[in-house]
C-alpha cells in the first residue's frame, strides 16, 4: 500500500470561501426524449417531473427525473438524435459515470429488471456497498449502489470519514466491512447489516 498523501480527510466543514447545501442538480446531453425516458424513467424508476425547452438553446428539449430524494438529473435532448449505446471514451473533465443509490431489499428485483430489459450488467463488492454496473442508452457507464449498512442521510459523511480512518490505521488499501462496523459501533449508530447476495470483490467491466 502507498503512503496516504498529505491531504485531510474528514467530514468537518472546511474554511472555504463558499459551503454549498448540496446537489441541486446535474445535467447532461442526451440523444431523444424516448429513448430517454425509457431508460431512467421506465427501467430505474424517475419519474420525470418537468420538461420544458432549454434556456439557452430553445429548440432543445430539457428533461428533468427525480432521482428518488428530491436530486434531479436533467438531460437536453433534440428527437432527431441517434442513441449510442457503444461504452463512452471518457477524458480529463468528462463524466466516469453516474451512480444511484436504492433499498438493498431490491437487489433481485432491479438485477432482474435489468436482465428483462436487455441491458448486460456486473455486480461487485465494493467492501462497504454491493453495486450493480450497466451502461444507459448512450453508452455511459451506470452505478446502482445498495448499500451493505444502513446509514443516517445526515451522518453519511461523518461514517465514511471515520471508516476511513479505520481503513488508514488497519493499513488496509480498501475500505472493508469491518471499517464500517466500526466506525458505526463508535458513533453509536446501530450495525444493522442488509441481506445481500455474495458478490466478486475488486473491480472489473460490463
């Protein structure tokens, strides 16, 4: 394991210039309102709250989805855009990809809806999650995320920032499990552990 860089890592507010109160929303190009509903509204469930021209550019249609807490993600889209489903070569400043939280008591479901809708997926371990990877109808890269723990909106930060500390000190070069249940045990938070399914560990493509 390398050495950890010289950088803090801690769930404080930091003595910036400015502190933000959270994602308003994001917004991306997309190819055509159809293909575009289907994906995030039909297959993972957004329900698409807004649609109005764009500001800037009229003749483009803005879409807006819920994500599911009140975090929106907007897309432009024009008709006579051709979807892409090819994987996106993504470089400095570009999107990696886009990743969604949902109940871990879904995980067979969404796995199967998936499956029913034609869309190839992956599924790993990522020590303190279990994720779901697939691309959307333009060939960007899609994280569905359940988490393992079930973690307070407002702590969140605060649990990460801890279970890495233990991660640090455990010399490990991954957050594990064991690093949560610490991290949630010193909090005083409760250790309540979703039925998950066994999964590969690491990383990996679709």
């Amino acid at each position: 394991m390398s050495d950890e860089p010289d950088i803090p890592v801690a769930a404080e507010i930091p003595d910036s210039a400015a502190h933000m109160t959270g994602v308003d929303h994001i917004t991306l190009i997309g190819s055509n309102e159809a293909d575009t509903v289907a994906f995030y509204r039909d297959l993972l469930g957004m329900p698409l709250v807004l649609r109005q021209p764009n500001l800037d550019a009229p003749d483009v249609t803005h879409l807006f989805f819920d994500t599911g807490d009140g975090r929106i993600l907007t897309f432009f889209v024009e008709d006579d855009r051709e979807s892409n489903p090819q994987p996106q070569r993504v470089g400095v400043g570009g999107v990696h990809h886009l990743a969604f939280s949902f109940d871990p008591d879904d995980f067979e479901e969404v796995r199967e809806a998936l499956e029913e809708a034609g869309h190839r997926y992956s599924v790993f371990d990522r020590g303190v999650f279990h994720s779901l990877y697939t691309r959307d109808h333009n060939g960007l890269t899609i994280e569905l995320a359940a988490d393992k723990f079930a973690i307070p909106d407002d702590r969140r930060g605060e649990v990460l920032a801890l279970t890495h500390q233990k991660r640090v000190a455990a010399g490990a070069e991954y957050a594990h499990e064991e690093h949560m249940v610490h991290a949630l045990e010193e909090l005083d938070l409760p250790v309540e552990r979703a039925d998950l399914p066994e999964a590969a560990s690491g990383s990996g493509g679709l």
